[in-house]
C-alpha cells in the first residue's frame, strides 16, 4: 500500500554552513569593525546564539544571521526567535532555537486537515511524523499538494514516499 511520512526537518549542516557565511560577514562588515560580537552554534541542542556588547545592533546580527539561513534554503518557519535578554550595561544576547519534527499539537492539526480532504487516505501519528497512507498514488499526491497549499506554522518536508 503506497504511503510517505510528513515531517519537518531542518538539514543540520545547512545550518553550520549558514552560521560559516554569517560569521565570515560578520567580520567584513564595517559597522561591526571594534564591537564584540559573535555567531555561535550550538551542537548540543541545534540552537544559533547570538550575542554583542551593544544592544542595538542586535538587530543587525539577527538579519544577518537570518539572511543567511533563508539563502540556504532553511525554512524560517522553523526558526524560532527567542526574546532577546539584555543586560543593563548594553550587552545583549538572542537564541535562534531550530524547531526539529512535528509537535504534538502541529501533527494533530496535519492529520485533521488530512482527514477534512474526503480521500480513502488514512493518517497516524508516530514519533515526531504524520504517516499517511492510501490505495492510490494520485489520492497521496492531492494530500502532498494539500499540505503544500495550506500553512501549518512550520516547513513540512515529505519523505518515505514508497509504493
């Protein structure tokens, strides 16, 4: 029975390789020339940490760094902008926390929106993905362009498509 899984995921090394190009900008840029600041990323946690000893160009930091991730092609809806913590002398710092995988409320709402199209498809959660199958390869593609079409807060990447 053809089927393929809904996800979203976000490409690590696309990630490092975003943050790579931000950090060698960072360091041509005139308007950072003698300020202390810095693009880092997390491993651990596939977070991006941005901070800089003047808060107001945190905001230019930001646009760089989220200039750089759209250029490789990273789906900013899964880049979540935790609210900036700034310090009383000026110093500031950001976290860019990369969503990974659908949470639970996000794979509910696929799976009902799924389930609305009428098709003989039939959906179920498993970790972290929606799983959809269905007798006919036409029914899971009009659910493929379905789910394109309709805006779910995060990027959706479908893979598995098997027959």
């Amino acid at each position: 029975m053809p089927s393929f899984d809904v996800v979203s995921e976000v490409d690590r090394m696309e990630v490092k390789n975003a943050v790579d190009a931000a950090q060698r900008e960072l360091v041509s840029r005139f308007d950072f020339k003698g300020v202390k600041a810095a693009i880092e990323l997390d491993v651990k946690t596939g977070s991006i940490l941005l901070s800089v000893d003047d808060g107001a160009r945190l905001k230019g930091l930001r646009e760089i760094t989220i200039a750089k991730l759209a250029k490789r092609g990273i789906d900013l809806r899964n880049v979540d902008q935790k609210d900036p913590d700034i310090s009383p002398l000026g110093h500031s710092r950001q976290e860019l926390a990369i969503k990974q995988g659908l949470e639970g409320d996000k794979a509910k709402e696929i799976s009902k929106a799924v389930k609305a199209l009428g098709l003989k498809v039939q959906s179920a959660l498993q970790d972290r993905q929606v799983r959809v199958t269905g007798t006919k390869r036409d029914d899971l593609q009009q659910v493929i362009a379905a789910l394109r079409a309709g805006d779910f807060g995060v990027g959706l990447n479908f893979t598995n498509f098997r027959d």
